[in-house]
C-alpha cells in the first residue's frame, strides 16, 4: 500500500467564523513554525523600541508562528497567546512545552474574555490579514470585512491599558490598513514602520492614550466613504482565479 493520501484544505480561507476551518487547517499544519513576514530578526529592532521586561502581552491570533516563543526567549516572560483553534493552541501548547512561562487560551479575538485594562501590549502578526483573505479590493472593503475588524480592534483597545502599545505587523500597506487603525473610537494614536528589502513588510504601533493626527483623523474618516469610482458598488473579482497574495494585502 502507498502513503496515506494527505486530507486535501481549502486553498482560500471560508470566513473567520467557520471554526472548523481552523481546527482542519491546523491538526493538518501541525505546530512547526511557518513564519509570514520573516522572523523576529527582520523586525526585531522597531519590535524591541516598544517593549519593556515588564510589560503583560497578549498575542493575538498566535497561529504557528514562532513569535510568542522568540519574545519569551529574550526576556517577555509575561506573554499569553490565544487562538481561535482548540487544534492549534493544543499543538502549539506542546511544541513550546520547554517555555513553561507561555500560555495558550483557546479566545475568539471579537470577543476577548480579559478584564478592561489587563495588558501592556497587545501583538498581532498576520491575523487581521487571514481574517481579511477574501476581500477583493483593497479600496473598497466589505461592510462585513470592517465590521469584523471594528469587534477585533475595540476590544484590543478595551484590554489595552493607558500608555499601552497595540502592535500590529503586516504587509498591508498604509493607504489601506492604517484607515482602520485611526478611528478615534479607539482612543490612541497610530504610527508605522516599514522593514524588509526586496519587499516591504509593515509594523505599525498604536498608543492608547494619544491623539490622532489630522491627518490620520482624515484618513479614518476615508474608510467610511462611498468609493470613488462611476458606480456604487465595489466590482468584484473571480474568487477562482483570485490570486492569494493579492487578496490578502489590505
């Protein structure tokens, strides 16, 4: 008898809200790290800028990377990672096992079960970007697209405390992400870095606390009006011929 023919996942991801996505995607990857927008090292200087030893940090959406792993190792100590796979956490429970320090909180991001003011830090990396896969362009995001990232980010802003930092690391570039970061609702302001060489990868710092600019007030307010283009609605791609990578970079 041959190998085991290997259960075949959706090349596109069906919808943040399909938990048995994950759960198949996960038990299918399984924990080793598979790192989207170079590891620690390629940020690791504009990363460190905003950390402290003793900051409590939440990361987001760990997924299988190896970042809550490598910020432990250089001394965050206090770091809890939570996902929305019990498959996931499980398997990544186990091949961190030798950072008994780490925990791992199967939590839904739109609903965080933290207290107002319980961390420091809040990461994420690549996870607003998986639960933006299907969207087809970037200047024209879906209402149900901005609303899933309006539950994310309020209540990152909920859990952060005063003076706390929400790190978000991406490809998604400013003229698209940052308009989602910089609604007052939130309470901070927002600034961003840009690393990598022959591709640029972005690291944007929100700080509660502080005010928007006006011109990032300005760009917050873009998000909320009717695209410019001759019609009224947002065209839309071939989902079968949709490229990965261009769908995801919002």
């Amino acid at each position: 008898m041959g190998e085991p023919r290997r259960r075949a996942l959706p090349e596109r991801n069906s919808g943040y809200g399909e938990r048995g996505f994950w759960e198949a995607r996960y038990r299918e990857e399984g924990a080793a790290p598979a790192e989207w927008f170079g590891g620690l090292e390629a940020f690791r200087g504009q990363l460190e800028a905003e950390l402290s030893p003793t900051d409590r940090n939440l990361v987001l959406g760990c997924g299988n990377s190896a970042l809550s792993c490598n910020l432990y190792q250089l001394g965050y100590t206090d770091i809890t990672s939570i996902d929305y796979s019990s498959a996931c956490i499980a398997s990544m429970g186990d091949y961190y096992a030798h950072c008994p320090g780490l925990r791992w909180v199967v939590m839904d991001a739109r609903a965080l079960a933290f207290r107002d003011g319980s961390f420091d830090v809040v990461l994420e990396k690549g996870t607003l970007d998986s639960m933006m896969v299907e969207e087809t362009d970037p200047w024209c995001v879906s209402r149900e697209a901005r609303t899933l990232l309006d539950q994310v980010l309020a209540e990152v802003s909920r859990v952060l405390r005063p003076r706390g930092r929400f790190i978000s690391i991406t490809f998604a570039q400013p003229h698209f992400r940052k308009r989602h970061y910089a609604q007052p609702a939130y309470g901070w302001s927002t600034h961003h870095v840009a690393y990598g060489s022959s591709f640029h990868y972005f690291l944007y710092v929100m700080r509660k606390g502080e005010a928007l600019s006006p011109s990032d007030v300005a760009l917050g307010q873009s998000l909320h009006l009717p695209p410019e283009s001759p019609t009224a609605t947002c065209p839309l791609q071939d989902k079968e011929g949709e490229d990965f990578l261009s769908t995801i970079e919002l």
